[in-house]
C-alpha cells in the first residue's frame, strides 16, 4: 500500500515538472522545505532525466531547485519564530514531524551553530525540517537565506546530475527499469518509506 501511494507521489511529481518546467521545481522544493516530506531525491533526479533530454538544463535546474527551497523555508522559519517548540509539537504530526525531529534539529543548532544550516541543506530528511529551529533562535534572516540558498543548490544540482547520468546511461539500465519513473520511484522508495513508516509509528 505505502509503495503504491509512493509511486502516486512520484507520478505527480514528474507531472507537475513535466507540464511546469522550472517553475514546477521551484513549486515541488518550496513544499519540501516547507517541513512537508516530499521527496527531493525523486524531485530532482526526474528534473535532471529532462536535462539529459534536452528539455532543460543542468544549471537553471539547480537554481530553480534553490530558489524553491528557499521560497519554503521562509514560512517554516517564521513559525518557528512566533510559534515556537509548542506549536511544532502540537500540529508538526499532521506533516510527519516529530519531536525526535525537533530534538535532532536542536542539537544540531545548538552544537554546529548557524553554519548547519548549510550542512543540513545536504542531508536528507534533516533538509526537511533544519529551517524551524533557525526561526526558534531567530537566526539572522540574511544569512540563513545564504546558507539555505548555497546548501540547496549544491544538494539538487548533486541529485539532479544524478538524474542526466541515468539518463546518458539509460541503454545499459533499460534491461532492468521498462520505464524510467521506476528507476527515479527505486531510488527514492528506501528512503521514504523508512520516513514515512517511522513517523506514522510515532
């Protein structure tokens, strides 16, 4: 069941890039860094499929893969800012967030400084959640919005050139994936369904 409603996700995805272009990676990142788990590992990887066929390219990609996650992070970052731990505790399972997420997060901030900002940009399911406690300490809005636009952009131009060498190498691979949304839906399916699981069983 959870694999079918994850192919569903997957399949929107690659609808919603395939009939927006840029501004459907921009859509999809700012709803993954709004705290909300939808996978950037099937996002970008799929955005960087079209880059191998010519529909886009590698660099505007990665930008608009950034901007996205900076566009979803501002809000994530305001709430914490006036809502603070008590709101994120009481409303954050409706988005799969967790107060094992939070008390990870707040470690992270407290023990790395703003500069995590940057590493959890590139760390997966970390990435979902980091900008909620910068708003919780009030972190300068000037270079979080740096940090998460440099972290970003490294992390999706990674996973969507990722994507383009799939592509390139799509004649050895068909043997095994008929169609390539199943390679994009494999390579994200671990790792959502272990975060998904683990948070429906908290």
């Amino acid at each position: 069941m959870l694999a079918k409603l994850i192919a569903l996700v997957a399949a929107w995805i690659m609808g919603v890039i395939s009939s927006m272009g840029y501004a459907g990676i921009v859509l999809l990142m700012a709803i993954e860094s709004a705290c909300i788990p939808l996978p950037s590992e099937i996002i970008m990887p799929f955005a960087g499929f079209l880059v191998f066929k010519g529909e886009m390219t590698l660099l505007m990609v990665a930008l608009a893969g950034a901007i996205g996650c900076v566009v979803g992070s501002i809000p994530a970052y305001y709430v914490g800012m006036f809502g603070g731990r008590p709101l994120a505790e009481k409303y954050g399972k409706y988005i799969l967030l967790s107060k094992k997420d939070l008390d990870l997060a707040d470690r992270l901030f407290e023990k790395h400084g703003e500069i995590i900002i940057f590493i959890a940009r590139m760390l997966p399911a970390v990435r979902t959640f980091i900008a909620f406690p910068a708003g919780v300490v009030r972190m300068n809005m000037s270079v979080f919005i740096v940090y998460t636009f440099i972290g970003s952009f490294i992390w999706c131009w990674l996973l969507a050139y990722a994507g383009m060498k799939f592509g390139e190498n799509w004649a050895s691979l068909e043997v095994y994936f008929h169609q390539f949304h199943y390679l994009i839906v494999a390579l994200g399916l671990v790792f959502v369904f272990w975060y998904v699981r683990r948070h429906l069983k908290h």
